[in-house]
C-alpha cells in the first residue's frame, strides 16, 4: 500500500512572487544570510533550491518585519538624510 504525501514545494521566483519582492532581493537575502537557505535539489547536473511552506513563512515574517507595508522599502533603521530643509 502506497500512501501518497502532498508537499507543496516552491522555486525561487515563485517564492518571490508569492511575498511580493522582486527575486533578486531575495536572492540578496539569501546571499548576506538573513534569511536561512533552503534545501537544494539536484536536478539535471543543477542545484536548485526547494523552498518549503515553512521557507515560504519564515521569508514572509522577515519581510513583515523589516519592509514597510505601503511603499515596499525598507525601514528606517535610524539613518537620518544629510540634507538639510529650507
């Protein structure tokens, strides 16, 4: 008896998409370590990464967390403009 597990697995973009940034700025996530990679496929002589539900949720927590919800940038994280107003 076969039991069959539905796993929903994702590819970079999709994750991407799914949390409204562009896959670059995910891939910059992943690259300076503030988010964890995920667990990477070899498919066809190629590594690809497999992003999982709870892969999908932690980048979506990061993001609430550091983005603002309007205007998709970051957070003012203290730094002030040197300009001056008139």
């Amino acid at each position: 008896m076969l039991i069959a597990i539905c796993v929903s697995v994702y590819s970079t973009q999709e994750v991407a998409n799914l949390v409204g940034v562009h896959k670059l700025t995910l891939l910059r996530w992943l690259y300076t370590g503030r988010i964890a990679e995920p667990r990477h496929a070899r498919i066809a002589m190629q590594n690809h990464r497999v992003w999982s539900e709870r892969d999908l949720e932690r980048v979506r927590k990061f993001k609430e967390a550091n983005y603002r919800k309007k205007c998709r940038r970051k957070k003012a994280g203290g730094i002030k403009s040197k300009r001056s107003k008139p």
